[in-house]
C-alpha cells in the first residue's frame, strides 16, 4: 500500500480481484457449522422459495460462530476510520513539524535534478510514515489476525512480507510521484486531467505486471495437476471462451486461513487461480461454482471496468484536492514552510491527506462500484456453473469472516461484495428459476 494515498484497491500491491471467496477458520475451537444436510425445501416437491431456502441456509450457522464474524467484521469499520484518522494525525505532524520542509530540503541538497529530488523526497516520506503507522499495522495485519483464527504465520514472516512490500512501495512509488510531480510542475492548472489519465496507464501497468512480477515474490504458484478438479474446470473455460490451458493453485495457507480465488493480470498476463484452502477444503460443487465466479470477472470484461472506474475516482480526488488545497496552503503554508503551489514536494503530506479525505468519503461509492460487478459475476457463475448449492456453500463459509446478514444501508456503505445473505438470495432465485430439466 502506497502509505497516505489513500485506500484505493488499486495501488495496493496486489491485483485488484484479489479477494476472498470463502474462508474456513479451522482451529478446534471453532465452532462447525451444522453438517451440510440438504435443506428440505431445496428437495421438496413444493416450488423453492427463494426467500425460505437463503433462511434454511442462514439458519445453519450457530450463534456463536455468526457473533464471532459479525464483531470481526464490524471491527473492520472501525480500522477504516482509525486508519484514516491515524494517517491524518501523521500528515499533520509531519506539516506542522516542518518535518515535510525539512525533508524536501535534504533532497534539494542531495541533487540539482528535479525527478531526483521527488524520488528521495518520496522515500523519506514513506519511510518515515510506515514506521508511525506501524503499531497498527502490525495489530491490523498480524495481531488481529492471530485474534480471530484467521492466521498461523509467525511475526517475523509478516514482518519480512511487510519489509518486500516496502521495498515495492519505494521503487513503485518513487516512480509514480516522479510522473505525477512533473505532471504537477508542467500542467498548473490541468493537472488534475493529466494526472488522472497517467494514474490510468499505473492502474495497467500494475494490474499487467502484478501476476508476473509482483505476487511471485510473496507465494508460489503451481499448476493445478489432479484432472479430476482440473478437467472440469478447464472444461467450463473453455465454453465460456477463456483460453485457458492451466488453473494456477497459489500456496496462501502459509498467510491465512481463509479460502480465496481471484482473476489478476491484463490481455496476457491474466490468470485465473485459487488458493490452496479452496482446494483442500472445499467441495467440487463449491470449487467449481467460485471458479465460474471468477471466469465472469474474466468475461465480462471486470478489470478494464474497475479500472476505468477507479480512475474516473482518482480524477475526482485530484479535483477535491485542487479544490481545497489553495485554501488550505493560505492559511497554514507560511507556518508549515510550504512554497504554495501543488508542485511543492513538501506540500504532499497535505496532498495525501486530501486525496485520502475524499477516498473515505467516497467509500460507499467505490464500494458500490466493486459490489456490482460480484453480483454480476455470481450471476454469471450461476449460469455457468449451474451449480448454486455449491455456491451458497460457499457463501455461507465466507460468513465466517464477513458479516452474513447486514442492513440494507450498511450493506451500501461496507460492503465491497454482496453480503452472504445476498448472495444466497441471488443463488436460490436462480435455483427457483429453473425449468424443470428435459425428460
Ligand atoms: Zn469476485
């Protein structure tokens, strides 16, 4: 995560479809959900109502376990909000320490060359912010975690993981901010325009890049061999038009419990691939109605989608910011040792805080944005797959770390997929929708 910049999927390091499919805690204290005995109304005679099969499915779910998710997931919107408050509190710091100032003048100092001094500005910058936010990123990441039986991995793997990551947010970062300060230097007034638009051709070159390069250097990745789950998802592929010729299995046990699959790359470089929770502990009626899932993502054109979305967003932020930086400049500028303009390397604290206020404030947005294409890529697994018990299943377990049955406004604003409840509903309609099969 590129630190102060907010909290786009995108500039994380990892691809934007990376997301959980299902989770499956497994500690022996977990409390298992009731064995997965075929809902009466899903064999009965009667027509299926959908609304009574998504209860039958809801219903499976012990109290406890549907507590434990529930604060896990609530606890989630909190940290956006401490997150948020936290990376303000250093920006501010950071300004009215003239810390900024001071930071930007070691880097006049170093070098006479402008995308120079942006470079080690920005390595300064993240620096020394990684290290303020790392008390809760390490109770966010790790402790947390650990809390809710989501993670076996020790500290010093997430930490070595954290340290790779830093060294990415350097490299990448330093790169970006080179582009976006000569786009800052040259176009005063358009900035906003020409800065969205190369924030675009990132937004590509990562998602291009990500499978490649970038998620290698955290997990291995393996063909998936056994034709048994291999054929029959191969088989759906192919007949959706995915020329694909290998399932690709990520070794993810070593960070988490949780079951997922996710679609990363661009033209070439797109794969799909699930995890080895998935593999081990989910059935092929489950595995093969996730992996629809994604191949909708795939077909229905999903990562071009969202990255046009979220680039139409960050051209919004950058006009937030254009809209509330002079202010701001000409109130505190002189005490925080600010030159004025936008371009002023020392001013990106405020940028990022900027940037970052109109991201939280868009989050209901964003998170519409991303819920809709899922429930068009559940709809799209439905009818591929066929198969929607397998995916309620699958839906219920990812109940274990996300809330199954949210509020309709709650469901609007934190939800970056459909919730369990919604998801089921959409599987037992399509279920209910069937013609009977030919004789
Ligand atoms: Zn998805």
């Amino acid at each position: 995560m590129i630190v102060g910049l907010g909290s786009t999927p995108f500039l994380s390091s990892r691809s934007w479809a990376q997301e959980q499919a299902s989770p499956t805690p497994a500690s022996a204290s977990e409390p298992t959900p009731t064995p997965a005995a075929t809902p009466e109304v899903i064999t009965s005679e009667a027509p299926l109502d959908p609304m009574a099969a998504t209860e039958v499915y809801l219903a499976r779910v012990p109290a406890d376990a549907r507590a434990r998710s529930d604060a896990y997931f609530e606890g989630g919107y909190w940290l956006q909000l401490w997150n948020y408050l936290l990376s303000a509190v250093i920006a501010l710091v950071l300004l009215f320490t003239r810390l900024s100032a001071r930071l930007r003048d070691v880097a006049e100092r170093i070098t006479r060359f402008r995308a120079l001094q942006t470079a080690l500005y920005w390595c300064q910058y993240l620096l020394v912010t990684t290290l303020l936010g790392f008390p809760l990123a390490v109770y966010q990441g790790w402790y947390r975690e650990h809390q809710y039986g989501m993670s076996n991995q020790t500290f010093a793997a997430w930490a070595t993981e954290q340290e790779i990551g830093l060294c990415l947010g350097l490299i990448g970062g330093a790169l970006a901010m080179m582009v976006l300060y000569a786009v800052l230097r040259r176009a005063p007034r358009t900035w906003w325009l020409w800065g969205a638009l190369a924030a675009m051709a990132f937004l590509v070159i990562s998602a291009l890049i990500g499978p490649v390069f970038i998620s290698p250097l955290f997990n291995k990745y393996t063909t998936l061999d056994d034709p048994k789950l291999r054929d029959p998802i191969l088989s759906l592929a192919r007949a959706n038009g995915i020329p694909a010729e290998n399932v690709y299995v990520v070794d993810e046990s070593k960070q988490t419990k949780r079951i997922s699959a996710n679609v990363s790359g661009l033209f070439n470089t797109t794969r799909i691939s699930l995890n080895d929770n998935l593999l081990n502990r989910c059935s092929p009626a489950e595995i093969e109605g996730v992996m629809a899932h994604e191949m909708g993502h795939y077909v229905l054109h999903h990562g071009y989608i969202l990255i046009a979305g979220f680039s139409f967003f960050i051209l919004l932020g950058f006009l937030f910011v254009k809209a509330t930086f002079a202010g701001a400049v000409a109130r505190f500028g002189s005490r925080w040792g600010l030159r004025g303009p936008v371009s002023d390397l020392a001013a990106l604290p405020l940028f990022g805080l900027l940037f970052s206020t109109f991201f939280l404030l868009a989050t209901p947005l964003t998170n519409t944005l991303v819920r809709t294409v899922e429930a068009e890529a559940d709809i799209f697994g439905l009818n591929a797959a066929r198969q929607p018990d397998g995916m309620s299943e699958a839906f219920l377990k990812l109940g274990e770390y996300r809330k199954l049955s949210p509020g309709p406004m709650e469901e609007f604003i934190f939800f970056d997929h459909p919730s369990g409840r919604s998801r089921i509903f959409m599987a037992m309609r399509w279920k209910a929708q069937q013609k009977p099969p030919p004789p």
